[in-house]
C-alpha cells in the first residue's frame, strides 16, 4: 500500500536453489517468500563479487608470489560490484524489471591462470598459481582465525566453482543499463 519496491541481492544463480549450499538455499527461500508476497521486486543475482577476488589475489602474490587456485581449470564469471550497483540503481528507480530475476556476470570467465598472468602483467612482479582443494581453502580461513561457518561457505562455493557451474556469462548488465559490464 505504502509503494515498496524491493530489489533483493541474491547469490550465484547456479546454487540458489531449495539443495543448495547453506548460504544459498537461505537466498532461495527469501525469493520464494518474495514471489508469494505480492509485493514489486526484483532479484539481483551476481555470480562472483571481482573486488573482493581479486583484492585476495593481488595480496598473495604481492607478499608471496603465489595465487592458490582452489578451482582447477573452471572459469569464473566475476562481476565488477560498480556494474551491481548500476544495475541496482537502475531497477530501484524503475518498474520495468519487476517480478524478473536478473543473473549479473563479467564480460568472460576467465580462469584462476589467467587471472594470474594478468595480475603479473599489470603489477610486473611473478606470480605463481597454485592448485589447492577447496577444502585446503576452508582450513586456511580456519588458521586465520575466520568461522567455522565463514570456512565451509567457502568450501561450498569453491566446490561449485570448480565444477564449472559459475562460468556462464549474461547479457543482463547490458539489458538494464545499456552497457556492456566492465
């Protein structure tokens, strides 16, 4: 009655689903209850925040020369968060895109390789990448002190990611903005 719009953030669309991993099977039930509510709304899934990646990346292979890759040869289509935040923008400001689910991705699903080189190319130092497990990757969070919960999250999407289920890419950033994503 009030006029609320709600544009509610998800996670990666490939694991947002009732037998998904934890943190994602909770998005899925706050869309459904969304859907059912009556109430305008969009839903925003990115697939992998770039900053936040890359941000890592850029740390370990300045203070050790290594990136470790805990999903193998599987691309990964990040999102620029400047793009997710157009893109919310956009859809608060305008009914045009409620009731529809928008899946945000980068431009290309580059691998954890390719993202190494880059990283060595743009900061000019050597970069080595590392296979690990996404289970290594759960335990080094533990060492450093994160949560029990924050680690097997990350085992969750790491595991997702390396079975090549967040490579695909979409055309939603340009759909709404009229742009490619960045």
């Amino acid at each position: 009655e009030a006029g609320v719009r709600v544009v509610k953030l998800s996670g990666t669309s490939a694991a947002i689903r009732p037998d998904g991993p934890d943190a994602c099977r909770q998005h899925w039930e706050v869309e459904e209850q969304l859907r059912g509510c009556g109430l305008p709304h969009v839903v925003l899934r990115p697939n992998a925040f770039m900053q936040p990646l890359l941000r890592a990346m850029i740390a370990g292979a300045r203070e050790t020369g290594t990136i470790f890759n805990p999903i193998g040869d599987a691309g990964l289509s990040m999102i620029d968060c400047a793009d997710i935040g157009d893109v919310a923008a956009e859809v608060l400001t305008s009914p045009s895109f409620d009731g529809q689910t928008l899946t945000l991705t980068g431009p290309s699903a580059p691998t954890y390789a390719e993202l190494g080189n880059l990283i060595s190319r743009h900061w000019k130092i050597p970069v080595q990448v590392v296979d690990t497990t996404p289970q290594q990757a759960g335990e080094a969070v533990l060492a450093r002190g994160g949560s029990p919960w924050s680690a097997e999250h990350l085992v969750e999407m790491f595991t997702l990611f390396r079975d090549h289920q967040s490579e695909y890419v979409t055309e939603d950033v340009r759909r709404v903005i009229g742009r490619p994503a960045r």
